[in-house]
C-alpha cells in the first residue's frame, strides 16, 4: 500500500484481545523497514508509526459500605444532620409520625424470612398460601374466593368483571405438569389499562406441587415498575414476562413464565416458575382461582383527567 510515496503494510488481525484494546477494532498499520521517519497528519497522529495500545486494566469494583439493619438509613442520616439526634429519636418529630415497615409494610419488597399466621375461616387452598402473606395487608384479612376459571370460565372479560376494583388479590394455579403456581397483587386490578406499580408483589411456586413443603417465593426485583400490568380484556400479568395468564381465545389456559428481569430468579438460578415435566416456555393450566379481601371493593369514576375512588357501601 502506498502513502505519500511511502510503502506500508497492513496488519489484520483477528485476536479478541486487540480488538478490545483498539476503538479501531483489529486494524493495525506497521510501517516497512528502512523507511523514512513517518509523515505526521493534521492533527498530530503518526501514519506509518505501528502503536500498540495497552489492555485496559480491569475496574476494580465499588466498594459499597453496608449499613446495619440497626443503624440510621440515608434518610434519617440527612433529618439527624440538619435537626440534631435528638429529633431522629423521637418517634414523632414535629408532630410528623414517622412510617416503619410495621406500620406500612408493603412500602418494602416482600419478606422472605416471616410467615402469617393462620385465619380462623381460611379454606383449604386459602390455608396453603396463607403463610406467604406476612407482612401485606391481606396477613390477617378474612378472604373468599373471586374467579374460578372452571366455573366463571376461562375468559379475560369474567375475570375484570369479577376482581376489578376488589383490592389487593392472590392469583393460585396448577399447571398440567403439576406445579402450583401463583402471585400477590398488592395493587389489585381496575381494568382501566395501567401499570400496578408496587415493591411489595411477589411470585410463589411450587414447582413438584408438594405443598407440604415451604414455597419458593419470589419478590419483586429492579424496582417498583410493571409489578401488575393491567389491561382491560386482558388476564393476568405479573411483570413483563414474570408470569403471564392471558385468557386469550383459543390459548385461555396457556401460561408463560420467565423470572429474573422483573420477579427474582429461583434459588438455583431457575427462570421459570414450572415443573421439570412442563415446557419451560410456556404450558397448560389445569385451574386457576383468585381471591381477595372479603367485603365491596372501590368505584373507579373519571373526574376530568384524574381517575377518583370511593368504597361501595
């Protein structure tokens, strides 16, 4: 190759290494032997000279100090800087009523580590999920049973008519291949096409359907967002693709699952709330039911932009 009259030869090169070392990737210029010294361009960088750039070192990775449980969260940090520690331990500062998770537990994500106790009235199937309840606000609430898909049928419609507007509901199902499967929606549904956003939705599985067992319960991860996406003539959706009961027309029993992006993984790393026999991508409910807190639910009525709610008497 010829360059203001001076040979050069081109390199290619395919190695990884290089390629990461270079933002030219793996294009390399070497200048012939016995050549005049190397023509400079424009902006000072050496045509015929061959430069080999150093492999980027590897970040070290941040070095995060963890705050007991005990100690002050970043929030109270700035409230004692400004007010002194006198007022961060009072209870009620300035007559502000400070909030914990006893008092509002589902502004956290779901506990893994505490169990409800049972309620007198609970029903078999109510019995077996009841546990993962501690700490929401159905842990001691009497529930009763909202939509049956064997009974109500397996249709987007019934559903919304059936759990729109009751509050906070836990989904249960059993797929062909045997898992027991299920969700809390701490948001409920009102089918006016939004996001339920909340921290403190959670997955659980069964994936063998030994229900003797404890379940996997999985919690909301990466934030609040898309915790219920709720659509109306649509089923049920936990996430993006954390579980995902469309009741669509032809495929009302199908039911997809991936964990990981939107509802945590399974301890060993498993993506999909089934069992071994299902197809992990998706496959066949066998029932589903969802219950809710006894007694009326809430009217959705538009005032001009803004959707209002007043409890049904």
């Amino acid at each position: 190759m010829q360059l203001a009259g001076r040979p050069f030869v081109v390199a290619v090169t395919t190695d990884l290494a290089n390629q990461r070392s270079s933002p030219c990737g793996a294009l390399r210029w070497s200048r012939s032997k016995h050549q005049p010294p190397p023509i400079h361009n424009k902006i000072g960088g050496n045509f015929g000279e061959r430069k080999i750039l150093p492999k980027r070192k590897a970040k070290q990775g941040r070095k995060w100090r963890v705050r007991s449980d005990d100690g002050p969260d970043f929030a109270e940090r700035i409230f004692g800087g400004l007010f002194g520690k006198k007022a961060l331990d009072d209870r009620e500062p300035f007559g502000l009523k400070r909030l914990d998770a006893d008092e509002c537990p589902e502004l956290y994500p779901a506990t893994t580590t505490e169990f409800a106790d049972p309620v007198e009235g609970d029903s078999e199937e109510i019995a077996l999920f009841r546990p993962l309840l501690a700490k929401t606000q159905l842990q001691k609430e009497p529930l009763r049973l909202a939509f049956d898909a064997d009974i109500h049928g397996w249709d987007p419609n019934v559903f919304h008519q059936l759990v729109d507007t009751f509050g906070a509901s836990v989904v249960l199902g059993k797929t062909e291949g045997g898992a027991l499967i299920g969700g809390y929606n701490p948001s409920g549904w009102i089918g006016i096409g939004e996001s339920r956003d909340s921290i403190a939705a959670f997955l659980f599985t069964w994936p063998d359907g030994d229900s003797s067992k404890q379940a996997i319960k999985l919690p909301k991860v990466g934030g609040d967002s898309l915790a219920v996406i709720d659509k109306p003539a649509f089923g049920i959706q936990f996430g993006a693709e954390g579980l995902t009961i469309a009741l669509e027309r032809g495929q009302e029993k199908r039911v997809k699952s991936r964990l990981g992006s939107y509802y945590a993984k399974l301890p060993d790393g498993g993506r999909t709330l089934f069992s071994e026999k299902d197809d992990p991508k998706f496959c066949q409910l066998k029932s589903l039911k969802v219950f809710v807190a006894q007694g009326s639910g809430d009217e959705w009525q538009l005032d001009g932009i803004v959707w209002k709610t007043k409890r049904v008497e």
